[in-house]
C-alpha cells in the first residue's frame, strides 16, 4: 500500500533522505521526547523510543489482562528463594548491544546500583535490594533486605518507564545517565537500533537484524511527533498510519462509527488501571476531608458514562478494578451521586454559597486524552452544579505530567494503577509514594503498605490491603471513576500492536512494537 511510503517521505521532508524498508511502521505520539536516555525520570515522549532500543532484566505489557505479570526480556529464566529474598536470572547468552559487545550481568548490575545511587525514579523498585551478585557473565544474583512478593512483578512494570539496562562500557566513566555522547545516541540491546532524532518532527530506529529473539518484523519504525489529537485522527483516517493508539482514539461514544467502517478494526484491551481524580491536599479548600466527601457526591458517574463513553465504561465505585476483582474490599465503597448531599457537606465544611453564588474555585486538568479530557470537562459542569467554581486548565501531555509531579495542580484527572500486585497502593498513597502527587499522608496505611508487600500468605495480604482501600476511601485524597477500557484503532492486514491479543507478553512493555508485522504490501 503505497499510502505507508508517502507518510515516510513527508517525515522525512527536514532530514536526509531515507531509504525506504521493506516494512515501514509509522507511530504516532503525543509528545517530543525531551532525551532519549530512560533513567533520569519519566518522559512521555521517550518512552515509545527508548523502550524500543532498550532491553529490560524483565517486563510486561498488557498480556497483565489474561495474568501475566512478568516474563523475560534480558532474563531468560529465574529462580527465587523459598523466603522470597533472593532472585537469581539468567541471561539470554545470544544478547549483544548495538554496538557489537556482549551484554553480561555486569551491566545490569551496573545500571541497578546507578540507578539507586543517584535516586533515579527506578529506584523506588529497588528498594529492598541489599546487594547484587554477578557469580560470571550470564547470572544475577539479587539479595533483598527482607521478603517482598511484589518485587518481580513491580520491577517488571517499572522496568518500561525508566529500569532499562545499559552498556557499563558506554557509561562508566560518566556522572550519571544524563551526561555524555550516548543521552541523545542511545545505544542499547533491544529490537530497534537508533538512526536519528529529527527534533520537533521525529525519532528515526531501524530493525536490530542481530537482536538476540530474532529480527523484527518492521525494518524501519518511526516515532512521529503529533500533539493535536485531531491531526492524529484526520491522517490516520487518510491512510498516513496504520495504527491510532487510545490516548487519540475518538470518544467511545463514536465507536458504532468505527465498528461499522470495513477498513477499520477497533481493538478493546481492558485494563488494572482506572481513571480517577486526584485532590491536591495543599489547596485551601481541598485539604478539608468534608470538602473532598462532597466532591465525591456532587460527581455522577453515570452521567458521565451516559454523555462521554456511550454506556460503555465500568463505574469505579470501589478503590480498586475489576480486573484484579480478588483484592477488592467491596465494603469500601465511594459515595454515589447526591447533589444536596454535597451542597450539606459544602456548608458544613465552612464554604457557604458568596453573593456571587461561588464557594471557592479550582481548576481541574489531566493528561491530553480523549477519556480524560471528557471526564474533566464533565466534571466541571458537575462542581459547578453545587457551587464549586471549576475551570478547566490544559497543557500537553508533558506539561501536564510535569505539573503534577511538582504538585501545581488542585483537581486532575489520573490513571490510578492497581497492580499488577497490589503494592501498587504503596505507590500511590503511602508518604513517599512516587506517584503521590496529592501530598496525602496517613501513618497506618504508611505500615500496612510497607508490611503487606513481606507477607507470603495471600488471605493476610488480602486482609492488609482492604484495610489500605477502607483508609482511602475515608481520607478521598482521591476518589475513583471509571475502570478503564481502551479503543484503539488498527488498519486490516496489520497485528501484534501491544494492545492487541496478538501482541501480548511479546511486545516487550506497552511501547514495544517487536510482535507488530504488517500486510504484504506494507512497503
């Protein structure tokens, strides 16, 4: 199809020309990455790229829907120790970085112990690691200070963000992992070799013809930079991709319009993760509780399910998704709608109605998605409904995150995570949380969170982890939604996108494209 070539040739119009390969899969995202090294921090626009050039000890990807939680990307097997302190991998022997080298455990150790040394976001994986053995060249030996059943599971979720291997011979002799030549000319082990960063339009990869799973299927895969999802829309509905990831996708109330298109295959992939709100406690009117219990009743989620998502979302009325349904305390529960309810908390909090009819104000955000971007825009009509002066504040997807990781922010939009274990909590709620963004604070959940995660008996895990979901629901720092579905939007003849079955535990993370081939004609 030659539609696949033109979209090549108008990315290509501000660099040199590139030769077209025989497969060439173009990716739409969001966001210019700010650097091509992962480790530093979370960026939404490296993640695609980097997860790609880079291999990981261990991964996942959304084969988590059917179970799993783990599997192998540098590690080819493992074992752990019967009191869950003592993870032992070994290595894919056939693994070489781009540059030639051998991959061995010396680099994983070395990237582990970087990363840990200079607090990078990682980190927060391994913090139980008490030390890291490297017996020869293809085993690795992690000792933990005390035994935490979450630790493959959570490492290999992390592992996609900011936890990718990375060549000591490269690296050594630099500060950290962002200074030197290789910040911006990665080179790692993964499926895709870097050819180019064109800034503002592009990230140019290539197949890794020696990758140690097998070359990929796409010769020359491109990370396009498109911030208007509206653009995203308009090209791929006149052929420039093949694939419109879900944080593009149309509202779900158009999918009938999609479902009904014969060139067109819409893709559903559940999820552990909901859409929620997060409340910044710092915000005057925000860190009273009576406040936050009102937010809760003046919202109606079945509204916004009836005007945003056709019907087609699951409420979230529990802390918690029904993907992970064994971990839920059902008798913690989220208020439902109640307007005159939250007008009587309003009031009781000391926020009367002024003469202008307002209480106080906030403004509400979240990330440039079509899910959240509903939710937002229908939740400030709500507020406003029981005297809440609500405004809606946008930004980019990067501008957004960066904002509520420096908590200026009063109400956003947020994709809360429940697993793939339920430590997950203690990401998100506990003090240090590196996804607590609303500066909530509780000593017993704190406990519980850091106890919960050593306890090898499932029933008493299961016991710690309602009482963390009843102390969330009563405290609201955040208050769940909607459990979260994606529609994703594929062209005939192409598969193995990580949010299709075809692509499950082979896409290596949820930004991998190895399992991805196209038609015949995909040239």
């Amino acid at each position: 199809m030659r539609l696949w070539t033109s979209t090549i040739l108008a990315t290509a119009v501000l660099a040199p020309a590139l030769a077209l390969a025989e497969t060439t899969l173009i990716m739409p995202q969001q966001d210019e990455p700010r650097t091509l090294t992962p480790a530093p921090s979370s960026d939404t626009g490296g993640h695609g790229p980097t997860s790609n050039i880079y291999s990981h000890l261990v991964v996942m990807d959304w084969g988590i829907v059917e179970g799993v939680a783990a599997y192998g990307d540098l590690a080819d097997s493992w074992e752990v120790s019967e009191d869950a302190t003592t993870y032992t991998f070994h290595l894919n022997t056939d693994a070489r970085w781009h540059d030639g080298e051998d991959v061995t455990s010396e680099d994983v150790k070395f990237t582990y112990e970087r990363i840990m040394e200079k607090g990078y976001t990682f980190s927060s994986f391994l913090r139980d690691v008490k030390s890291i053995e490297t017996p020869d060249d293809d085993t690795v030996v992690i000792t933990l200070n005390k035994p935490n059943m979450a630790f493959l599971p959570m490492m290999a979720q992390g592992a996609q963000w900011t936890g990718k291997i990375y060549p000591e011979h490269l690296w050594a002799d630099q500060d950290g992992f962002d200074t030197g030549p290789y910040v911006n000319e990665p080179v790692g082990s993964g499926p895709f070799k870097f050819v180019r960063w064109d800034r503002g339009t592009a990230v140019v990869l290539e197949a890794n013809e020696d990758y140690f799973r097998g070359p990929p299927a796409v010769d020359t895969l491109i990370f396009r930079t498109i911030p208007d999802a509206n653009v995203a829309r308009a090209e791929f509905e006149a052929g420039q991709f093949p694939y419109l990831p879900f944080n593009y996708a149309p509202p779900l109330a158009e999918a009938p319009i999609f479902e009904a298109d014969p060139d067109i295959n819409v893709v559903y992939t559940p999820s552990h993760f909901s859409r929620d709100l997060q409340l910044n406690l710092n915000h005057e009117a925000l860190g009273n509780p009576k406040v936050r219990e009102a937010i809760a009743y003046a919202m109606d989620r079945e509204q916004m399910n009836r005007l945003a998502f056709n019907n087609s979302w699951t409420p979230g009325y529990y802390a918690g998704v029904s993907s992970l349904q064994k971990w839920i305390n059902e008798d913690a529960r989220f208020p439902e709608h109640d307007a005159e309810k939250a007008e009587a908390l309003l009031d009781e909090a000391g926020f009367p109605r002024g003469e202008d009819g307002w209480r106080f104000s906030v403004k509400v955000t979240g990330p440039n998605i079509s899910d959240c971007s509903a939710i937002t825009e229908i939740l400030v009509r709500q507020l406003r409904d029981v005297g809440i002066e609500a405004e809606l504040d946008r930004f980019d997807q990067s501008t957004w995150f960066s904002r509520i990781q420096e908590k200026q922010f009063d109400i956003s939009c947020y994709f809360g995570r429940y697993g793939p274990d339920p430590d997950a909590y203690r990401e998100h709620f506990s003090t240090d949380g590196a996804r607590n963004f609303m500066s909530y604070s509780d000593a017993e959940l704190d406990q519980l969170a850091a106890e919960a995660n050593t306890i090898r008996d499932e029933e008493t895990r299961k016991e710690m982890y309602g009482r963390i979901q009843e102390i969330v629901v009563r405290d609201m720092p955040y208050i769940n939604v909607f459990e979260e579905q994606k529609m994703s939007l594929v062209r005939p003849g192409w598969t193995g996108f990580a949010v299709m079955p075809g692509g499950f535990n082979k896409s290596i993370s949820w930004f991998g494209v190895y399992g991805v081939s196209g038609p015949d004609d995909a040239e």
